[in-house]
C-alpha cells in the first residue's frame, strides 16, 4: 500500500531464515510524524520487519524507500545516520558504562578527540526533563533494575534526533506512571514531525495512542488504516484470524483452608514485617507499583535474598531458606522476572532446559535413559502446549512465549508445593498469555499454591483469588473478590478506603 506521505515505504519485502520464512511479500508504508502500531502474535514477523527497517537485517526481496530515496541500509549505525533508530525489545546496553555514556554511545558530543563532557551532561538533563525519568546519569547500568534499564534504552532512541524510531514494547517495563510519561514524550515528538513506530501487545496502549496501526499475521500484514476504527476485540481477530476472548480467567482454583506457605514478619534492607499465607490451591497476587516491594518478597521466600528477621512455615513446619536450591528442595520453585538472564540457558536445548533442575536425581540411579529423558522431556512440552520443531532446538530460538512455557514445564517436573510467577507473561501475545493463565488454574487445581506477580493490575485481578498490594516494602491492603478495582488502585499510592475487600 504506497502513501504519498510516507516516510518509509516497503514494496513486495520478505525475509527468511533457513526454511522459515519470517516476512513475506510485505508492502506498507508508514506515515510521516505519526505513532503508527505495529501489533500481532509472538512469530507473526513484527521484529523482523522492524530490524529490517533499521539496518539489522537486510531483506532477501523486495525494496525498502526511506524520504522517497531506495534505501540498503548494511547495519544499525548506516540506518541511524540516515535518521532510523530503533529501540530493541531485548535490552542491549553496556553493563559496566554509566546511564550517560550508554544514552551517547556512538552519538557522543566531543570536542576535539574527547568527549564534551559538559555538553552531554546538559543534553542528558533535556532528556531527563523530557521524559520525566529522573535517572541518575552516573549510575552503572548494571546496578539498575530492569525497569530503569528500560527508560535508559528510550532516552537513548530519543537522543538520536532521529527521523524515525522503533519502539519494540517499550511499556513493558514500566509503572503506571511512567507509561503515560512516555506517551506524553511519544506525542511530543510525533508534534514536532518524527514517526514513531510502537510494536506493542498492549492493544489499549496502540489503541489510545496511536494513529495508524498495522496488523500482521504469519509474517504477513493483513490490514493496515486509521486506528480509530479498530478496538481490542477486532485487533485480536485480526491478529490470531479468529474471534478470541480476551478477557482473563476466572479463578476457578481448589484452593482450601490447609495452608502451604505462611510468611511470618519477613524482614531484610527493603522489606518490613511481611506477613501472609498461601493455600494449597490458592493463586495469591501480589499487586503494586514497580518497585514496591513485589519482586523482594518472592526473591526472599525463594532464598535470593537475604532475610534478617521473620520465618517462613512450609506446611506447618518451620523451614529456612538460605538459597534457591534450599528451596526447591523444600518445595518451592520460581519463575522469574527476567526469563533470559535468571530463567533460560539461551544456548542449550529445549530439552536439557526442561529437565536440567532433575537431572541430578535421575543420575542418582547410575544411568541416564536419553531415551526416557527425551520422552519425558516430549510429555512436559505437550502439557504447556509448547511450539517447537525439534525438542534438541535452542531455547533462544522459540518466541518470547514458548520460552516461557520451559519454564511452566520445569516447574511441571520438579512438582513444587509453592510455585512462586513473578511476570509470567511480561512481552508474550495475547494468545501465549490466554495459554500461561490456562497453566496457572490447572496447576491451582492440582493444589499448588501459586504466587502471582504482574504489573498489569487487570491480569492480577483476573487470575487470583485473593490480592496483597505491596507498598514501600510493606503489605498495604488485601483483597478478595470480587475485586473493586478502584480501591486496589488506592492501595498502589498508600492510600486505603477503610475497606480493603471488593
């Protein structure tokens, strides 16, 4: 679809790797000084078209324009100096470098051979100002949480004074607040003529801001126009190419009154006088803003962390955890935030990464079956409804949600008493979410105890059975339902209505 106003224009593009053929016979154009969405299933091509775009892959066919002029961009950097920046949903920065030097790399204000120190630290507060992000321009990025490490990557595509930026989930890390921050810095600069191109699974978030969405499905796009006539329900259909609910399950957990977990006055360096229990088939969400506390708790119980007062009871026992193997062995297995850094071996198979936390037992009988390894490892797959070809494939070549899928299915394997999920379907499409949630009941009716953490407060309120909303290190309120959703959102800020059920 050719636009005269385009900014860039892709004409009969396809891309493919070995057998797979990603992107195939695109042609779209993307609107100058728009937000133009980019949605569609895990694999439907979003990642690949965008990276194509900005020099990261080059196409097997067709013809890329950028300002009316043919375009073969043979790297990143070519595609930024033409006026392409693209900000990667897989954060890619230096760990040991400072905020600053990681938002002006490759990009440095110098004066003579070395860098304008004074110059860059004014452009950075202009960015901080901005954006509203607050960072520290001397902190090492390696001592920043996820979240921060986030708004380091946006306020680095924004330095570029680029013509056009992808955004590959940009939200996805970020508090309530800081989401309309970054929309109001998107707007901004959409007004003053930069495209920006948001890939995002947050449909009300494509919806609310943008003007133009492009819908893609198996590596095709299958609609492109205004936004203002698409709503969440025809996006998905577009999306999966087949009416889908999207609303979250009702819990329909067998939870009962014998209590698995029971957290008792936990105390470290951020956390104060913890206190709750989880039943046996009980899903509990812990909901609150990033930062709040949410991730410690399950860090603590876990044995990530360090705890300094407080015990914790595993079926009435008392029970210490001083480490993540203490805990699995104690019952307890957890799924964490970051599944690449902290979950997955990238490099090893499917199937070494489903079995790799039993393979300890089974070599306790002097003999490994490969055979029976792989079959084993073949039935664990089925029951997360993995999508693979080979289960001998990388784990780093599935789909955001297919590896967190490996994940359920070791959790499977180990058959904890507590399983403990903290954002389980953080960059997964609607569907692998739909699929994770399905997980998360059936478990629950097979009397796990399951504790849920998410940042999308609909999805907390959606899947658990009973909500704890975490405030500065401190439990604020607890909920149960039926949710009142406007209270639970008080309790985020330390406010309390006086009636903490819904």
């Amino acid at each position: 679809m050719n636009s005269p106003t385009a900014l860039v224009q892709l004409h009969e593009i396809s891309k493919s790797f070995g057998a797979t053929k990603a992107v195939k016979n695109v042609s779209v154009g993307l609107p100058a000084a728009q937000i133009i969405g980019l949605v569609g299933e895990n694999g439907a091509g979003k990642s690949t078209l965008a990276k194509m775009i900005a020099g990261v892959y080059s196409a097997d066919e067709g013809v890329i324009e950028f300002d009316g002029e043919p375009v073969s961009f043979k790297s990143p950097y070519e595609a930024l100096n033409t006026g392409v920046s693209m900000m990667a949903q897989e954060i890619m920065l230096i760990p040991d470098a400072t905020v600053e030097d990681n938002i002006f790399s490759g990009k440095m204000p110098a004066r003579g051979m070395l860098p304008d120190r004074k110059k860059i630290r004014s452009e950075f507060e202009k960015l901080n100002n901005l954006t509203g992000f607050a960072l520290d321009p001397d902190a090492r990025v390696s001592t920043l949480r996820l979240a921060d490490q986030q708004k380091v990557e946006i306020m680095r595509s924004i330095s570029r004074n680029t013509k056009l930026i992808i955004m590959d989930e940009p939200s996805a890390s970020l508090t309530v607040d800081e989401v309309q921050r970054l929309h109001h810095t998107i707007k901004e600069l959409a007004s003053k003529g930069v495209t920006i191109l948001l890939i995002s699974h947050f449909l009300e978030e494509v919806l609310d801001i943008t003007q133009t969405v492009i819908v893609m499905r198996d590596g095709e796009v299958v609609r492109t126009g205004p936004t203002n006539l698409e709503t969440v329900d025809s996006l998905v259909s577009g999306m999966v190419g087949r009416s889908l609910e999207t609303r979250y399950f009702e819990s329909q957990s067998a939870s009962n009154n014998k209590v698995a977990l029971s957290v008792q006055n936990v105390s470290n360096s951020f956390l104060t006088n913890i206190s709750f229990d989880i039943h046996e088939g009980e899903i509990l969400g812990l909901a609150g803003l990033i930062g709040s506390g949410r991730t410690e708790i399950a860090r603590a119980i876990y044995g990530a962390d360090r705890i300094t007062a407080g015990q914790l009871k595993i079926g009435g026992q008392l029970c210490e955890i001083s480490s993540p193997s203490t805990a699995i062995k104690n019952g307890i297995f957890m799924v964490p935030e970051s599944r690449k850094e902290e979950g997955l071996f990238l490099e090893a198979s499917i199937l070494d990464n489903l079995m790799i936390s039993t393979l300890g037992e089974r070599a306790k009988r002097k003999f490994i079956s490969k055979s029976a390894t792989e079959k084993a490892a073949v039935a664990l797959a089925e029951k997360v409804d993995l999508r693979y070809n080979s289960i001998h494939q990388s784990a780093g070549s599935l789909s955001g949600g297919n590896q967190q899928k490996i994940l359920f299915g070791r959790a499977i394997e180990i058959a904890p008493k507590i399983l403990i999920v903290d954002e389980p379907t953080r960059g997964v499409d609607i569907a692998a979410k739909r699929a994770i949630h399905e997980i998360l009941i059936n478990l629950a009716k097979q009397g796990i105890a399951i504790l849920f953490i998410s940042s999308e407060i609909e999805e907390v309120l959606g899947v658990s059975d009973r909500v704890l909303v975490i405030h500065r290190g401190k439990v604020q309120a607890e909920f149960t339902t039926p949710f009142d959703q406007t209270n639970v959102m008080a309790a985020f800020f330390g406010q309390t209505t006086g009636e903490n059920n819904g």
